[in-house]
C-alpha cells in the first residue's frame, strides 16, 4: 500500500495519466490495485515492480510502477 502515488497533468500527452487512459484505465482504478493488491511481482520485461488487482468494477489488472522516495509512480497499466 503506498501513501502517495504520484500523476503527472491531465493535459501531459505523454505523461501517466494519458498513458494509462489509451489502455481504457482511470487514475481511480489504477490507485485501487496499488492500494489493495491481490499479488506483487516484477516485470519480466522491464524488471520493474508491479501487481496485480481489482478494479472497484472487478476487472483484474496489472499495474507496473517505479517507487520514488516511498511513493509510486505509476508506469503502465
């Protein structure tokens, strides 16, 4: 669970909040999976850590995220 999750600006084309809205994922549901995680893993790809979740409308994700000073950085979703 992480206290702070850090987003870049709505209006930031190429910023986290974008990138995960072309995946079909709000800002909510992404903070829903990194507050209650069923399972935590690394990224085979990119070796960062993720985890896997609901959403409050009960699909299952996986979010994959950088931590910054005890906070998460959202990457993908």
């Amino acid at each position: 669970m992480f206290f702070q999750i850090i987003w870049d600006e709505e209006d930031d084309l190429l910023g986290n909040v974008q990138h995960i809205a072309e995946h079909g994922l709000t800002v909510d549901e992404v903070e829903a999976v990194l507050n209650d995680p069923q399972s935590e893993d690394f990224s085979q790809s990119s070796n960062r850590p993720c985890c896997f979740g609901y959403t409050p409308g009960g699909e299952y994700i996986i979010v994959i995220y950088e931590e910054v000073d005890n906070a998460a950085y959202p990457i993908t979703a």
